[in-house]
C-alpha cells in the first residue's frame, strides 16, 4: 500500500467499506429473526425484579419497530468491529512500528472495555435501579396499574447500556492524550479531585434522577480514571 496512488488508496479504502457493510446487511437480516430473543434478554433486568410483570404495546406498529430497532442494534454490533480491523487493515501499513504497537492494544481494548461497561449496567446497575422504580410505583398512596411502554423500556435500557460502554473508555482517552503529550500525567494528578466532580457531574446527567445509579456510574469511572493514571507516561 506504501507504493500506492492515492485514487489506488481511496479504492482499496472503499472496497474495505463494502466489505463492512456487507457483513452489516447480513447481521441484519440475522438480528431480524432473533430480535425476539433478544427483546427477551434486554428484559430480564425488569422481570428479573417484577415477577408478575407486563410491556405496554401502545400502537399496531410497536412490534415492526422493536423488532426494526433490535435488529439495526445486533447490525451494528457486529459490523463495528469489522469496521474497525478494516480500517486498521488500511492505515497499518502507513504507520510506524512504535505507532502499530501503540494503536493495536487501542483498538483491541476498545470493544472490551465497551462490553464491560455495558455487562456492569446490565448486570449491576439497572436491575437496582428498575426494583427502586417498581418498588416506588407499586407503593403509590393512590390505586395505579404500572404498565411501561415496550419500546420506552427498551429505549432506556439499551440507553443505559451505551452510556456505561462509552464512558468505559475513559482510559483509553486518557492514556492516547498522555501518549501524544497533550495530556502530561503530572497534570492530571495535579487536578485528579477535579476530574472526580466532573465525573460526578458527567455522572448525574447521564444516569436516571436517582442517587443510586449515579453512584453506580461515577464510582467504577472513578475507578478507571485513577487505573489509567498507571499507564500514563511520567514527563
């Protein structure tokens, strides 16, 4: 690729994204016939802790576009890593050998770090925070029926679930500022009591008005933001 035009690398570049969306359409067309089981595993964290428990299906067009938005979910999750390793396929042979070994580990990480933090708020966080909301709601001073929206359950769980895989990766940001020396760790130790009330700030926007979940998203990115410190470069 070194040897190549630049029409040459536009081309091969293109040909790697068809690659990608390729795979795209065929998860797709796969997610479209397990969207239910996968409806019922995003459930689990609700029925898990309200046994006798019901989705609301408002409208005739509710189960097309659960099943729509479930599938364009499993699409996604699985054409990104393609993604990623075709773009690393493309720009690899332009990089140097210090500059691969920096930016493999990266990417690598990347998803994992990203499945950790959705696995923390699967497992974790909203089966607390779904019992808080039921126990609240079946204890109304006035008769009530709780009956949540389908598709509003699975828009704040899948939700959830993004927010804790990205702010997840809050050490992979830190460490690739550290290593392109615009963030030198002596800096970042110097403002750490900082960074932590921005990260209870980032915290208490990010999660449901509850004390609980904001805990359980600010601790482990506390967590994470002291854990990056090690890896960072001493100036």
């Amino acid at each position: 690729m070194k040897n190549m035009t630049l029409v040459q690398h536009f081309s091969e570049l293109r040909r790697r994204m068809l690659w990608a969306l390729l795979i795209g359409v065929l998860a797709f067309i796969c997610g479209w016939f397990i969207a239910p089981q996968l409806q019922l595993f995003l459930t689990m964290p609700l029925l898990g802790v309200w046994r006798d428990g019901a989705l609301l299906y408002a409208g005739l067009s509710d189960g097309l576009m659960i099943q729509f938005s479930l599938a364009g979910l499993f699409a996604l999750f699985v054409m990104l890593p393609v993604l990623l390793w075709h773009i690393w396929a493309w720009i690899a042979p332009g990089l140097k050998n210090n500059e691969r070994k920096f930016i493999w580990p990266m990417l690598v990480m990347s998803p994992i770090l990203f499945l950790m933090g959705a696995a923390f708020a699967f497992w974790v966080l909203l089966p607390i925070v779904f019992k808080f909301f039921v126990d609240l709601n079946q204890g109304a001073p006035v008769p009530s029926v709780m009956l949540p929206a389908a598709r509003d359950y699975l828009s704040l769980a899948i939700g959830m679930l993004k927010i804790f895989g990205i702010a997840f990766q809050l050490p992979l940001v830190l460490v690739l500022l550290n290593r392109l020396g615009i963030l030198p760790r002596t800096r970042v130790v110097k403002f750490r009591r900082y960074a932590i009330v921005g990260i209870v700030i980032v915290a208490a926007v990010l999660t449901p008005p509850d004390v609980v979940s904001q805990i359980l998203l600010a601790l482990p990115m506390w967590l994470l933001f002291e854990f990056s410190i090690l890896f960072m470069r001493h100036e």
